[in-house]
C-alpha cells in the first residue's frame, strides 16, 4: 500500500505533480507551490502584471474588496480570462481574475498552509527567481477538465512545468525531467505545439488564437 511519502518525489528539490490531488500530496513537504495553467489563468496573471496591474488572489469563498476588477469569462471586449484583453489594463489596477483550475488551486494552497505563485512560459524567468533560494519546490500542472469533473491531461501545463525547470537548479524527480524534456523537444515550434493541443484547437475554433499566440511566448523581454 502505498504511504504519503511515496506520492512526494521525497529526494528531489523539484517535483511535480497534476490538479488538486497533486497539490495535496506535495504540499506539505514542500516550501512553494507553482500553478501552472498556460492556456488560461497562469497567462493571464503573467500578461496583468506586464501590463502594470496588480493581480489579488482569488478566494472563491469570500467577496471581492471594493474596487477591485473582476476578470470575467474569456471575452476579448471586457477584461477576461482571455490574455489578450488583459493586455490593455492601466498600470495599478487591481484585479481577480478567477478560474475553474488555476485559481482555485491557489485558494486551495493557502488553505493547506503553502506559499503559492503563479508560472507559464512568458514569466518563467521570473518564477526562477522567486524559488531560487527555497529548499523544495512543487510544479503544479494545472491541466484540464473531463465532463466528469476529473483531471485531463494537458500537454501546454506540461510543457510550462518543463520550461520553468529548465532554468532551475538541483536534483529533479523523474517526472520533472521527464516535463523538461518534454518542452526541450517543442522549443523549436512552441506555438504549433499549443496549437494542436486540445485546448489550443478549441480557443483557435472559438476566435480566441491571439490567446494562444501569447501563451506560447517563452520568456518575454519583461520578465527577464
């Protein structure tokens, strides 16, 4: 029978694991958890705060302080879980941008006690940064939903796990190396990797491609 320390990759200073349950059987051994959701929330934040706003968590349980920007659902008219209309924000807005995955991952860390950061492609080099120094640390891949509620692999949070440990140091759990290598075999068409994911067709049909474009940008100039 399998214990709790089986499921947390104990002699690695960087693992990983998928949704909710992942979250949970990492977190308490770990100093930070990284959400990573490339196709929707993790983006978004990173484009906000390129942009010069302030992302708030989200708490799903509780209501949002007053003067504080809600994103809605993805919409390219109205500030939304669609990168691309984030990009437009004044600098100091303050903003939630809720989500089905990524947010509710973040409330889920804080309430098991766990610092929680967002990653993606664009911003990774600032998530290196900020876990530098930090013992142990946990890539949480976000990925997607079946229409059972349960976790769907997502290959662009597998690939955000990779890019993110590609510039980090220490030893790595095999699955890890395994997300790393992963994104070592896309970076030379990054973008029509995302594009051919099962998300990225779907934001592509629905008009939403420039989504994909961003989400796909490796390291942008303002995160260096």
């Amino acid at each position: 029978m399998l214990v709790d320390e089986d499921w947390r990759q104990p002699d690695a200073r960087v693992c990983c694991g998928w949704g909710a349950n992942g979250l949970r059987a990492l977190a308490p051994s770990v100093d930070c958890v990284v959400v990573v959701d490339v196709l929707s929330f993790s983006t978004s934040c990173a484009v906000a705060r390129e942009a010069g706003a302030v992302v708030l968590p989200h708490d799903p349980d509780r209501s949002v302080p007053d003067g504080v920007l809600v994103a809605g659902p993805r919409s390219l008219e109205q500030p939304s879980l669609s990168p691309s209309s984030l990009r437009r924000l004044a600098p100091g807005t303050r903003i939630v941008i809720p989500s089905l995955n990524g947010s509710r991952l973040l409330a889920l860390a804080r309430n098991l006690g766990v610092t929680a950061i967002t990653g993606c492609l664009r911003d990774r080099h600032q998530v290196a940064r900020a876990v530098a120094r930090l013992d142990r640390v946990a890539l949480i891949a976000a990925g997607e939903r079946w229409t059972d509620d349960t976790v769907r692999f997502a290959l662009e949070d597998w690939l955000g796990v990779g890019a993110i440990a590609a510039l980090l140091t220490g030893s790595f759990s095999p699955e890890v190396v395994a997300a790393q290598a992963a994104f070592d075999a896309h970076v030379p068409d990054l973008e029509a990797a995302l594009r051919r994911t099962a998300s990225g067709r779907e934001l592509v049909r629905r008009g939403f491609e420039q989504d994909v474009v961003l989400a796909a940008e490796v390291g942008t100039e303002a995160e260096r």
